[in-house]
C-alpha cells in the first residue's frame, strides 16, 4: 500500500505533467519509461525506482529540488559561538 507522501509526491507529478499539456503516453516517453510505469510514479507506487524519479526530475528541469532531501542539519553549537562570540572591528584611522 502507498505511504501518503508518495501519493503526495505522484499526485503532484501528475500535475507537473497535465500542467504542460502532455498525455501520460508521451510524457512517458520521453522519460523513457512505460507508461505503467509511470502510472506506478502518479499512483505513489514505492516500487519505482529512484532513477525513474530522477529522469522525471531533469525533465521538469527541478533537480534542484533534491537538494532539500537529507539536507545538513544546522549546527546550533556552531551558531550560538557565531553569535556570542564578538566580531572584530578593524580600528579607524584617525587624520591629523
């Protein structure tokens, strides 16, 4: 059975594509791939693999996207130093 977020995710794949006017068999075509199993993407199918989802991606030109997946957690040591820690001026020259 499909997790809600991959239904999420296909049903917004399948936006993306009725968004550019472009039937499930030819979308699919051009990614490459079946149309079942792009139907299996849209359906949130967890089968399909992280491949077909990339080709997809590229496609919509949205690979950037990916970045925000397991993404570097912020570091709140790091940014309590940054912010308690005081900045160095530089000292003005004072003109005769």
């Amino acid at each position: 059975m499909p997790d809600d977020k991959l239904k999420q995710l296909g049903e917004r794949l399948r936006q993306a594509r009725i968004a550019r006017h472009e039937m499930q068999q030819h979308f699919a075509d051009r990614l490459g791939l079946s149309r079942p199993t792009l139907g299996k993407m849209e359906s949130g199918d967890p089968g399909v693999s992280i491949g077909a989802w990339m080709k997809a991606l590229r496609l919509l030109e949205r690979t950037n996207e990916l970045d925000l997946l397991l993404s570097s957690a912020e570091n709140l040591f790091e940014k309590y130093e940054q912010a308690t820690t005081p900045q160095r001026r530089r000292a003005s020259r004072k003109r005769p």
